[in-house]
C-alpha cells in the first residue's frame, strides 16, 4: 500500500495543480473581459494614467477613425494646428510641404521641429504634414487632401527607414480587416477581437514595465538592445529596437518584394499628382540610427546586438539604392541623407536619441540643413554640415541591373523653382 502512495498524492497534487491554473486563467479571462466591457460602454473611465499606458486605449483616446487615414488626432492638442498637424509659423504661399511620419512630427517645441528647422535654413515658407504613425498611402493621401491645397512650389514625401515598410503592410491589412497596429475600427471589428487586441497590449504594457524594474537592479547584464558606439573619442551607449534592424535582402530583392512594388506604385502616384499641379515632387530618404551608427560599433554590447551586427553594414544601404531606383525610374528629385548623417557621426556628431529611434534636436538641424542646401540655400551659412555636404556625393551608388538617378541631394541647379 505504502509503494503506490506516493504515485497517487502525485497525481492529486498534479490534478490539483492544473484546476488551480484553469481556475486562474478563468478569473484573468473574467476579470479583464468583463473591465473591457465596462471601458467600452463607459470611454472616459480608461482615462486613468496607468490605462492610459495601455496602446489600445492611449490610441481610443487621442484619435478618431479615418477610412482613408486610419486615424486623425482629437481637436485641442497642444502645439497642433485645427488640422492636426504641429504648428507652422509660416503663412501662405508656401513654398514647402514636408509629408512624413514622426520623424517630421516630433519636436521638443514649436521651433524644433523638422520643417520649422528648414524654414530657419532655406529662409522658405514651410507646412509640416507629418504625423505619427502614417506610412506611404497615408502620405499620399495627406498629399490629396491637404498638399494640393497648399500650392506649394515643392513636396517632399520623406520616406522613413525605420517602418514605412511595414506600414504598407499594416495599411493593407487595414483595409482588410480594419486593424492598423492598435488602431482598430469598431464598425468592422468583432467585440472579441477588440478585447483579445487590448488584451495583448496590456501584456506588452506590463512586461514593458517589468523589463525596465528588471534591468534597473543592481549588476544586471547589459540590455540585450544596447550597442556601444564611438563617437569621437567618447563612447555612446545606444539602444535599438528589435523591430528597426536592416532588411538582409539586396536592393533587387528588395524591389521585387510586395510591399516595395505598392510602395513604386505609390511614387509613381505621387509624380503624376504632384506635376499635374504645377508641384515639384521631391523624395526623402530617413536613414535608422543602425545604418547611420553601424560602422562605429565598437564591438561591445548585449547579446542581441552583438548578434546583428555581424550582418548589418553589409546591408546598411540598400533600403537607399532600392528608394533611390523608384526614384530615379520616375524622374522624381531624390534626397538620401545617409552618407551625409555618417559623416556627421564619425566626426562625433549624435544625430539621434540615445535610448529611442528618432532624431534629436542635433539631427533634425543636420537633415533641415542638407535639405536646405539641395533646395539652394548657401552652404557655407549652414553650421552642422561643414564639408559633409560635399562627402555625400560619395554615396554608393545602386546597382548595375538598377537605374541610376542623378544625385539630385548635392546638384543644386536641379531645384530651381519651377515657373508657376
């Protein structure tokens, strides 16, 4: 009797074990579903700070759906303009609407932004049209709606490296089912869908807050996501994220992809609207802070980063050769601020935040500037670029199979207005 106890408390104690996880699992399922029920009928009750960490109701409460758009912001933020977009201290005519993601959003104040930097610069009119979390068919749309409107004498549609990509994706995907990201549209999202979707991004939001606890206790190893870069005779200690690393595909490859044949489609678009209005259309390129940094890695980091880096610079140009071929096959302006930005960076120059994936204040400076120039304004007046401006004619250029346009970034006579 004794020899067969121990067998049977074992299996008790295991039956007993897996009614506790299911009964765990089912509290966890009633808790939350029945408090997004309550959040849903009752919006002004997810207010609360910590909700707020949640995407999906910091998405719900900043932003209404747009079919087109996905979203546009609520009325009555600080620094935006009746339209949404961040203030402009220029007034009409314009002579240059900047189109973009957060890159030509962000700021630290009203002046700082990119497009308020390049009117400082140039000495030309500017309207920001960026906004957070937009890709290429919302900047074409932007463009239909708002950039026409402006009659400006230029459009830039600044390409950003880091995600417009898989915005394209994200932008299908929206189309289909309705879901962008955390932006969902409850007319074409199940109840079930919307709580599995805030479900996941309270997850992400508590394991975000763990993690940091976590790597802020004394002696823990070094952040997986963190390189150390030299710049100058420092060390900078940068972080990036998982998602933001270079495609290791070559730029053929690249341009044969589906997301990079909407996105030729798109450019193509943007041509034709833009020249059938008299407009100038100029393409962007908005290098990550990888493929800006990458050459001066020092070799010491976590264990990630030492793992891609061993990739990295190989690839760290052909999201620009694969962009700068779209816009050489339709005659577009192209403006690639890589070679520049790493020319900057190995004279010592932070261009971005160390410890998130735009630019700082430094590098929206360098980008207004360089733009500036390739729009006509006079080097010798800009104070970031010194002869960086000139190395950037040293670019690499696409391959041999690819068009190769004209480096329109460093030939100044090619932005002479047009006659209106």
């Amino acid at each position: 009797m004794r020899a067969n106890s121990a067998p049977k408390t074992f299996r008790r104690s295991l039956r007993a074990l897996g009614f506790g996880i299911l009964y765990a699992a089912f509290f966890i399922f009633a808790a939350t579903f029945l408090l997004f029920a309550l959040l849903e009928a009752f919006p002004s009750l997810a207010r609360n700070p910590i909700i707020q960490r949640v995407k999906y109701y910091a998405a719900r409460e900043t932003r209404t759906i747009d079919p087109k758009l996905v979203f546009v912001y609520r009325p009555g933020r600080a620094s935006f303009n009746d339209l949404g977009f961040r203030v402009n201290s220029s007034h009409p005519p314009y002579d240059v609407a900047v189109i973009g993601d957060s890159y030509i959003e962000i700021g630290e104040n009203d002046s700082d932004t990119f497009s308020e930097r390049l009117k400082a610069a140039s000495g030309l009119s500017t309207f920001n049209l960026g906004r957070s979390y937009y890709g290429p068919y919302q900047y074409l749309e932007l463009d239909r709606r708002y950039g026409l409107a402006l009659h400006p004498k230029y459009v830039i549609f600044s390409f950003s490296s880091v995600n417009d990509i898989r915005d394209i994706e994200e932008y299908k995907r929206w189309m289909k089912d309705g879901i962008y990201y955390s932006n969902l549209d409850p007319s074409r999202v199940s109840f079930l869908r919307r709580y599995a979707d805030a479900f996941m991004d309270f997850g992400e939001a508590v394991y975000v807050a763990i993690d940091k606890w976590w790597l802020r206790r004394p002696g823990h190893p070094l952040d997986p996501d963190l390189g150390v870069f030299r710049l100058g005779n420092n060390s900078v200690r940068m972080t990036f994220d998982s998602d933001y690393w270079n495609p290791t595909e070559s730029s053929q490859e690249l341009l044969a992809s589906e997301p990079w044949r909407d996105l030729a489609s798109l450019i193509a678009e943007f041509r034709i609207l833009s020249e059938s209005n008299g407009i100038t259309p100029i393409i962007m390129y908005i290098p990550t802070a990888i493929q800006v940094y990458g050459r001066e890695f020092t070799g010491e980091g976590g264990s990630f980063v030492q793992e891609k880096m061993k990739t990295q610079v190989q690839f760290e140009a052909n999201e620009a050769q694969a962009l700068a071929a779209l816009a050489g096959q339709n005659q577009i302006r192209y403006i690639n601020l890589l070679p520049m930005f790493q020319c900057l960076a190995s004279r010592g120059k932070l261009l971005y935040y160390s410890f998130a994936s735009h630019w700082n204040g430094e590098g929206r400076e360098a980008a207004a500037e360089y733009v500036a120039v390739a729009l006509g304004a006079d080097a010798k007046k800009m104070s970031l670029l010194d002869d960086c401006n000139v190395h950037a004619e040293a670019a690499p250029a696409p391959p041999a199979t690819l068009p190769a346009p004209a480096d329109f970034a460093t030939t100044a006579s090619f932005f002479k207005r047009p006659s209106r």
